[in-house]
C-alpha cells in the first residue's frame, strides 16, 4: 500500500503564492501518472495537473501559466507550484497517483491539503 501525504496548503492573499508537495511512502517511479486534484465547496473534484512519467504534463485551462506541477524521483515527491493566486482557486487539494496513463478512483490518494485565497 503506498500513502501520499500533502503538505503546504494555507490562507494567501490574491496574487500571492504557493507550493503544494506531496510525498510518498514508497517510491513513486512505479506511477506512471501523478497529479493534482481540488474540490471547492459544493463542486466537483476536478482535476488540476499532472504528470507522466516521461515528464510530459496537462493543467486545466483555469491555471495554465499560474500553475507547474513537477515530480522528483529521488525524494519521491511530487509538487505544485502556484502562482497569481485567485480567490477561485480556493479548494482543497488532493494528489494522486495512479499506475495508468490516467488517475482512475482506484489509484491511490492523499487526504487533501486546504488552499484558501482571500480578495
């Protein structure tokens, strides 16, 4: 069994800035895809980022060029970088991995970090 636990979520101000990480309890070389997921109030959970394990990534429309999701073998850990933060990016993020070239509800998932952004 492989546990993801994420870490360095919080309250920012718009325009402010984070990074998400996500560490896993056994090497995440074996995921062949690793990503980010958030659900807001009242929303579904949507996904965010990810990342193969050929480095290849897609981001959702809403953050493409505030977001960039990157993956480090060695520490086993996969990240979030945001940027330009908007009071709708406020969620709670979840990483997940999953052994396919997609994240399916089968693969595994950490128990979520809140992000919240004030205006």
């Amino acid at each position: 069994q492989v546990q993801l636990v994420e870490s360095g979520g919080g309250l920012v101000q718009a325009g402010g800035s984070l990074r998400l990480s996500c560490a896993a309890s056994r090497s995440i070389f074996m995921f062949n895809t690793m990503g980010w997921y958030r659900q807001a109030p009242g929303k579904q959970r949507e996904l965010v980022a990810a990342i193969r394990s050929g480095s290849s990534t897609n981001y959702a429309d809403s953050v493409k060029g505030r977001f960039t999701i990157s993956r480090d073998d060695a520490k086993n850990t996969v990240y979030l970088q945001m940027s330009s933060l908007k009071p709708e990016d406020t969620a709670v993020y979840y990483c997940a991995a999953d052994l396919f070239v997609s994240i399916t509800p089968n693969g595994y998932w950490g128990q979520g970090t809140q992000v919240t952004v004030s205006s």
